[in-house]
C-alpha cells in the first residue's frame, strides 16, 4: 500500500525521531502509486501500475549532516537508517551553508486530492488508449500516447516538532498522431489533478486535425514573424526561464535579473507591462504542497507585477545572509490572461505563424536566457486571421525574457507540466511580435 493513513504515517515518524541521538533530525515518508499505459501504431504496447514508500531520514552533529534512506518499517529498520544517517553526519565535513530544522510551522489548507484520479484502475487507462486509438485508425491516422497517472502523499517531522501531511493526485496524458505517410503530425497533452476535466475522446480529435492539415507543409523563408505560441508551446521557454528566478544566482552577477554593479533587479521593469506572474499554492485546479523543500509554509506571492519583479526565490541560508526574511520557493507559476482561445487569438492576426508545441530546447546563454530549439507536431502559416497553410518546422533562437517584452495580447490560461520536474503552470496562449526563427527544419 502506497499511501499510509496519517495516523500510520505519524507513528513512524514519531518513532524515527525518537530513535536519534543526533542534534537534530528530520523524517520524510514519500509514497505513491503511479499506473501507466503506453500505445503506439495505434495499438497498446505496454502497461503497468508501481508502489513504492521510501523514508529519508536526516540528522546533524552541529554543521555536519547525514542522510539515509530505507523502505523497511519494522522497529529494527527504523532504528538501522536512524543510526546509518548518525553514522554518515559524523564521517561529513562541516556544511558551511548548514541551516537548522524549521521550527512548528502553520499550513494552509490546499485541495491536492482528487478521488476520481485516485480511482483510476486498468480499465479506465485502457479506454483511453481506446478513445485514442480508434477514431485514428478509423481515419487512417497513426497514434502513439501515453498517459500517467498518480496517488502519492508526503509526510514530514522534525525533532523540533514540525509537522505535515497531504495527499496529491495528478494525471498526464500526451498523444501524437501522424498520417501514414508520416508526413503530418499533431500532438496534444493535458495534465490535470482531477481525471473529471479531461476527455481522451476530445483531446484526440485536436492531435487529428493538426496531423491531417500539416501534411503537406510548405517552406518559409527564416526570420522575425508575429507567432502565436499555445500554452504548451510556450511553457518550455517559461520553465527555463523560472531556474534564473534565484536570489543567489542574481546577487553573484549570473543571471539575467543580476543588476549592474551588485544585487537584483527586485522592483525593476523587466517585462512588458501586460506580464503579471504569480504563485498560490491553493490555486484552482493547479494546487500544489503547501510547504517547500525545507518546510517553510508556501503563501499566494506575486513574482511579476505589470512587468516589475517583485518576489525571487531565496535558500534558507541566503536569505539569513541578505538579510532578508525567509520565503518559502514557489510551488506553482500562474500567469495571468485574458479570455480568448488560440482560435479568437489567430482571428485578429493579419500574418503570423501558429506553434503548437516547442521541443529539444536548450540554452545558448545563460545570462539572457538565449534558447534554441524545433518547432513541430504542427506548424501553420495565418494571413488576414485565418490558418492558411502548414509550414516547415523552424529552429528557433528567442530568449523568453525578450519574449515577454513583446507581448501584444494573451489568451485565456491553462494548466500544463512545464518540465521534468513536474512544475504545475497555468500559462496563456499568446500572441508574440518579432520570435526569431532562424532556420528550416525536415522534422514533421
């Protein structure tokens, strides 16, 4: 069983704790149940459902600190990482960056649970490789997708007595549809915390239009075009962006927010005045843990404000060293938006280019967030608002800070899965003026 009722989860805690000799220490369970299927040549190619419940346990002698880790719950187990953690701090060198276990903290109550995510079984996954697969085959198209889905929870103490516990669903689905000629290609995702907002049968048919119209795509010539990126497309370049939102980095002269001559940007215009970024871990439909990775209590923050910085992430340790007062890292990225769709967006472009998705991004310069990377799974050239034709993918060379200083009008946002990590955004569909596209490229 991959998710321990709380008073199960306490208990163990409480035991771990009470184990340690060390100065310090602090208990972490993490478990989940993930289930899969995977399907490709419009056919199901493989499936599968994992358990797993691991306890990190983390103590200090002074500055020198150790970690162990076990999946073993018995008295003796816990006691064994307890004293291999106490083992191992005191082998360590002293952490000159060492911070000390938060104090009992309070925590909002955020909505991370979803009992119609948690309820998913084999049959509910296989019916939506089912409502993927069969109205591709039944048009002569080929489908390939696969969809996650997730019950997991996280419970902490410390030996000072602070505390949580919270259970998380999520779900992901992606699917790419191609022509049998291989020559067109569309692609759609969906990541949602409750499986009640999301519709296979729906989604398929968006992947299946953009493959059939982007068969026979037409060369471009490279340069400077109005685009509209959808909220996918656009998150890719976001999410690179949002690593450079750290206070340390900025101060030590390495990001794009460092201010010449020492220190940030905080308080400065860095975007267009349309820009405004937030993080709430109570968010509807994109909330998150209501505490960080050190245990500070997350809060609704604003990050961009009409375009000025106003918040960056700090550590523990930078913020005590500025002086500043700590901030728990943001948990979520919401971006604000108007109301129209994609489509209400392509209307009121004279000429531009339509992006469905961005792919194999990867940075060229860190110091102005300079990205590179492909277009594809359709690409579409508008004249007078209206889809003209489809075009050769493009390589790309844009920073997504230039980017937002060029913004000439949003869409209405929605929730994606940014990157690796599993950052929840919400992110807008947007109309973009003068996004450097800089070569062809043969990919569909």
């Amino acid at each position: 069983m991959s998710i321990l009722p709380e008073a199960q989860a306490k208990a163990i805690l409480t035991k771990v704790v009470g184990y340690s000799k060390a100065d310090e220490c602090t208990a972490q369970l993490t478990g989940s149940t993930r289930g899969n299927v995977r399907f490709a040549r419009n056919d199901v190619s493989t499936a599968g459902i994992t358990d797993d419940i691991q306890l990190a346990v983390q103590v200090a002698f002074g500055k020198r600190v150790g970690t162990a880790t076990i999946n073993q719950f018995d008295d003796a187990a816990l006691e064994r990482v307890v004293r291999r953690a106490e083992e191992l701090a005191k082998l360590a060198p002293e952490n000159p960056e060492f911070m000390p276990a938060v104090s009992p903290q309070t925590y909002l109550k955020t909505d991370t649970f979803s009992a119609s995510t948690a309820g998913i079984d084999a049959a509910y996954r296989a019916k939506v490789a089912t409502d993927s697969i069969a109205p591709c085959r039944a048009s002569k198209l080929v489908a390939a997708g696969y969809l996650e889905d997730e019950t997991g929870f996280t419970a902490f103490l410390n030996s000072k007595g602070n505390y949580g516990y919270q259970t998380l669903t999520s779900s992901d689905y992606t699917c790419t549809v191609r022509t049998e000629d291989g020559r067109g290609s569309g692609w759609v995702g969906h990541n949602v915390q409750d499986v009640a907002q999301f519709n296979a049968g729906e989604d398929i048919r968006v992947a299946m239009r953009k493959a059939s119209a982007s068969a026979d795509a037409k060369a471009l010539e490279p340069g400077k075009y109005t685009v509209i990126l959808e909220p996918a497309a656009a998150a890719g370049l976001i999410a690179f962006m949002m690593y450079f939102f750290d206070a340390r980095s900025a101060d030590e002269g390495r990001s794009f927010l460092s201010k010449k001559g020492g220190g940030n940007k905080l308080g400065e215009q860095v975007y267009g005045p349309q820009v405004t970024m937030f993080t709430d871990p109570a968010y509807p439909g994109g909330a998150v843990y209501p505490w960080d990775d050190e245990g500070l209590p997350r809060k609704k923050l604003p990050i961009i404000q009409g375009g000025k910085l106003m918040n960056m992430n700090y550590s523990r340790y930078w913020s005590q060293k500025q002086g500043k007062p700590e901030l728990a890292g943001f948990g979520n990225i919401i971006m604000e938006g108007g109301t129209k769709s994609t489509a209400d967006l392509i209307r009121t472009t004279e000429r531009g280019i339509l992006v469905s998705r961005t792919w194999y991004i990867r940075m060229v310069d860190p110091q102005t967030v300079l990205l590179t990377g492909l277009t594809r799974d359709g690409t579409f050239y508008i004249e007078n608002g209206q889809i003209k034709y489809p075009v050769k993918n493009f390589r790309f060379n844009e920073s997504p800070v230039i980017m937002l200083n060029n913004v000439e009008e949003f869409g209405k946002p929605v929730r994606v899965k940014s990157d690796e990590s599993g950052t929840v955004m919400v992110i807008p569909p947007m109309k973009l003026r003068d996004f450097t596209f800089t070569s062809l490229s043969d990919a569909v």
